[in-house]
C-alpha cells in the first residue's frame, strides 16, 4: 500500500512550503552542489561538456564562470518562494509502481548472449 508513503511525503512537501529549510540545510545542500559542479569539471572532456551544455541551457558559455555566485546567492527566502510557487498539491503527479506478487523472475528470460 503506496498511501502512508505518499502521506509522508505530503507531509514533508507541506512543512517546506510552510516553514522553509534552515540555514544549516541550506548550506549543506549548497555545499553539495558546489562540490558537484566542481568536481564536474575537473578532466577536460567534462570541462568541454559543461561548457557545451551552458551553451545550450543558458546561451552562454560564461555561465560556468557566473555559476558558484549564483549558487552563493540562494536564500532561505528563495527556497521557501519556489516551494511555495512550485510544490503545489494540485501540481502533483503521483506515481506507485507495485510489482505483480505471482510474477517469478526469471535471470536467463530475453537474454541474448554473443559469443
């Protein structure tokens, strides 16, 4: 039964729009975005990509260099306004993927192997 998870997570959606994050939650998922952009960065192929991918979203290869600032400049007051405008109940697409019990699985079905 999917429901007490979806009533969780209702829940959970319902406390972010009405109370927020801290700073301290903010700042740890600020921490782990910068170290991902970072570290996204580091070999030159990935450097190319990123520099190819802000490009395309953000017509403009600068992005890179205007990116941690934006990231720094996130608020408090910025997340509460997205979840607030985003995170709305009437907005939700809820999905339960339940497996079929008498279904037996069967590790060699469809398989082709090539020698």
């Amino acid at each position: 039964n999917p429901e007490p998870v979806f009533a969780a997570m209702d829940e959970h959606i319902e406390r972010l729009r009405s109370g927020g994050v801290t700073q301290r939650e903010l700042d740890k998922v600020r921490n782990q975005f910068l170290r991902t952009v970072i570290t996204n960065q580091l070999k030159v192929y990935d450097k190319a990509n990123s520099i190819g991918q802000a490009s395309i979203d953000h017509d403009n290869p600068e992005w890179l260099n205007e990116q941690i600032a934006v990231i720094n400049a996130v608020t408090i007051e910025d997340v509460q306004r997205v979840a607030q405008t985003y995170l709305k109940a009437e907005a939700r697409t809820k999905v339960a993927v339940i497996p079929d019990p008498t279904h037996e699985f069967d590790p060699d079905a469809n398989v082709e192997l090539s020698e």
